[in-house]
C-alpha cells in the first residue's frame, strides 16, 4: 500500500450539494480559421503528370486543407478527387488548438504558453487545471472557488460504490475506471445538454473531483479493503492518498515529498497535445455525447499498453532483466534485435530529451532519498547510465522518456503496477476535458468521420457455398 507520513489543512465544512463555479464565459475558442482557399499569397503548386493540370493550394500556418486535394481529378467522371493517405495520422492535423504547444526536436512543452518547467516547479494541479480550460491563469478569487467546487463534489453516488463492489477480486483497475466514468452518464443525464454552459462546467466539475474517489475506490476493491470515503479537509492530492492509504488512523498525513511528487506528476500528465487519448475524446465527443462518455474512450486509449500503459511495460522490462549483472547482457540483446525493446526510452514526438522526463528524473531522486534503492530501482539505474553512455542509443536519440522514471517512482511509493494508468488517467483528465471543450466550440469542427481507400473485391454475384437447407 502507498506509503504514508503530512500535515492536513484545516477542516472545511463539507457540503456535497455545493453549486459549481460559475459557467465558464471567458473560455478560450478557437481563433478564427485559417484563410479560405484562394486567400493570401502563400501556395502550393501541384502538377499532375496524369492530366498535366496544374493546381494552386493555399498554404496557411504551416499547412494545406486536404479538402483542396478533392479539386485534383483525372477525365474520369466517377473520379471524386484526391485523398490524402496517412495511418496513425503521422503528418495530419485534425485540428487547430490553443491549448498546448509541442516542438519535439527542440524538446519543449508548453501549456497556454508556460513552460512546462515552470508550471511544476511553482503551480498546483488545480491551477494547471483552470489555465488549461480558460487559457489563463486564475486570479485567487477564481482558484479559491474553483477549489471548493472541486472539494465539494468528491463524493460519490452510493450505487456507485455498489457498482465497484460487483467487480471481480482481480479486475484492472483500469477496467473498473473506465466503467464507472462511462457510468456517471446514468447518474447525470443532463449532462447531454452540452451546448448549455452551466451544464457543461458542472460535468467537468465532477469529472475532476469524482475521478480520484473512483480511481481510489477500484484500489481498495482490489486490494479487498473497505472503501475510505472523501475527507474535504485535505487538498486535492492529499484527499487521494488518503482514500489509498488510510487505515484506522484518525487523521490522515501524507507523506510531504509523497504529496508533492505526486502533484507534480499530475501537472506533468495534464496535457500533451492530440496523443491517442486526446483524439480518442476528441473523435467520441464530436457526436456531441455527455463530456462522461466522451472522457471514458480517453480512460479506454489510455489502457493500451503503447500509451497510458508504457510505465507499466518499464516495470515489467525490470522485472524480466532479473539482476543488475544481467544489465549488459539484455542491453546487448537489444542492440543486436534478438531481445525485448527497450521500454521507457524514445518518444514519438520527441526527437531530443522529453522534457517532462528531466523534471522527472530530479523528482526520482528527491523520493528514492525517501525511500532508499532497492533491486529493481538499482536495475534500472544501471539500464539508464548504460544505455545513455551507449552510442546506439544516444546517436538514435532514444533517451529515457517521462515513463521510465514514473514507473520507478510510482514503484517506490508502493503503488501496484496495474494502478500505474489509473494515475495517468487522474492527471489527464483537465487535458482531456479542456480538449473536449475547445473542440465543441469550434465552428470548423463536425463529426469525426475519416476516409478510406477501399481495398476489397469488386462487385460479385452472390452464391452461396453452405449446403441445401
């Protein structure tokens, strides 16, 4: 179980029926699109060899609409254009955000413009959460507010808990996460009235306070303990350690460098532009579906061991490796294709260092001083000095990424592997949210509905091959 050991804040009185704060009237939208075709100098020039046309195709921010490629046909009168091909989206833009900026090569992130460095050494996750919303920092009268509503709605529904008590012993608590968010749909129909404000900032309201009631009550299932309700005397964080962790103690202290750690965290979680998760929410809440439904395919994208998942794989490579002595061995087992990958290391968008694994890393050492080195944390320092003093590594610019060093932390705080995504899922959650958000307001965007390059049999006679009935 997480360790424990910090002061609590003083006693609020707690009142579950609280109003929410106020509708959001200053979010941020979406600037105004991009100029229409035929606007403004900036072109493309594109000449196809089939028809020896030549065609002009705007070029704004970086970027052509894929649209324009419908205008590129042969003679042929069944021909509907040009489309553009790309699996995984590796190079398409399906969206226009505000939210968060990504350089890769230069190995920077930026929420609303503050870089990532400053928001986790100086905010709180709350805060992190309101700027990712509403595009600014709150004022105090905004944060102490915000704060309240978000203490104030912790509670869950009882048949909630009831619903949790039917998994099984050994259900993921991932599984059990996913359900139950997908399920406050039932508890709060009107949450469908998406359009209307008030609506809409009760739900995110909600989502923020009740998802680490639900993470931590899925812990406690499966841990077979007995549920440890909300204590609205703590901060946010601390109020989660608490429904992990307490016991018969009276009063809840959590462990100050434990709290923090995992604050930080959080903020490091909150936001990463359109990652899987991200478009899964993005993709589901352009059907216009309650913000609960649209969040649980976030919590379902996350799952997967190649995202939300990967700090678990890091585990698991550790545990494979066995012993420090067997560090060069797997490493060169890696190196020569014959072995596992790598896990923890390399970034799909970050071609240099991952930011957020520097903080994380500084972070590590504050808690293994806390902790002290066991085996599997000596494991993986090995792992990291060699593979960063390797040149195989290095020169392919696979360095440690920010899910190698939460798995060793999130280890060292004695949370289960499998909990791991739940964490994940709780820091991603004002991303996912503010995502969702930004996407309902922008006139561009319509129902998710991609295109496909049809590969199967033409037109064919049925005949059937089953026997005579």
């Amino acid at each position: 179980m997480p360790k424990t050991g910090s002061t609590a804040p003083p006693a609020t009185k707690k009142d579950n029926t609280m109003p929410a704060t106020a509708p959001n009237k200053g979010s941020t939208k979406p600037s105004s699109a991009p100029p229409a075709s035929g606007a403004g100098s900036a072109a493309l020039e594109i000449k196809d060899n089939r028809t020896s046309k030549t065609y002009s195709v705007p070029v704004s921010e970086g970027a052509i609409r894929a649209t324009e490629l419908k205008k590129i046909k042969t003679d042929d009168p069944n021909d509907s254009g040009l489309m553009s091909y790309d699996p995984a989206f590796l190079n398409t833009a399906a969206c226009r955000s505000a939210i968060t900026y990504i350089d890769g090569d230069k190995g920077i992130l930026r929420y609303r413009g503050y870089p990532i460095e400053q928001l986790a050494e100086n905010a709180t996750f709350l805060e992190v959460a309101w700027l990712l919303r509403h595009g600014e920092l709150p004022t105090q009268q905004e944060y102490d507010q915000f704060v309240h509503d978000i203490t104030f709605h912790t509670y869950v529904h009882e048949n909630m808990r009831k619903f949790l008590e039917g998994f099984r012993y050994d259900a993921h608590p991932m599984a059990m996460l996913n359900s139950s968010v997908a399920g406050l749909s039932a508890f709060y129909p009107s949450a469908r009235n998406i359009f209307d404000e008030t609506e809409r900032n009760i739900s995110i309201v909600r989502l923020l306070a009740k998802t680490p009631t639900i993470a931590a009550f899925s812990y406690r299932h499966v841990k077979g303990l007995p549920f440890v309700y909300p204590d609205n005397r703590l901060s946010y964080v601390e109020n989660f350690l608490s429904m992990i962790a307490r016991m018969s103690e009276s009063k809840y202290e959590a462990n100050p460098v434990f709290a923090r750690a995992l604050e930080i965290l959080f903020i490091l979680h909150a936001d990463h532009e359109q990652n899987c998760s991200t478009s899964a929410v993005r993709a589901v809440g352009s059907s216009h579906v309650d913000p609960f439904s649209a969040v649980s395919a976030g919590v379902a994208a996350l799952f997967g061991p190649l995202h939300g998942g990967a700090n678990e794989q890091v585990l698991r490579m550790i545990n494979d490796i066995g012993s420090v002595k067997n560090v060069p061995k797997f490493i060169e087992t890696v190196k020569s294709g014959e072995g596992g990958r790598l896990m923890g290391f390399g970034h799909r968008v970050y071609k240099s260092y991952d930011p957020r694994a520097k903080i994380v890393k500084k972070l590590a050492d504050e808690v293994f001083k806390v902790v002290g080195v066991d085996k599997d944390l000596e494991i993986a320092l090995e792992l990291e000095r060699i593979a960063l003093s390797d040149d195989y590594f290095t020169s392919r610019k696979l360095y440690p990424n920010v899910d190698f060093y939460t798995g060793l932390i999130y280890r060292s705080m004695a949370f289960p592997t499998d909990f791991f995504t739940v964490l994940f899922a709780i820091g991603r959650m004002p991303g996912w949210l503010a995502q969702w958000e930004e996407m309902l307001l922008d006139k561009e965007q319509k129902i998710a509905r991609p295109r496909q390059i049809y590969i199967g049999p033409p037109e064919r006679p049925y005949r059937s091959k089953l026997k005579t009935r």
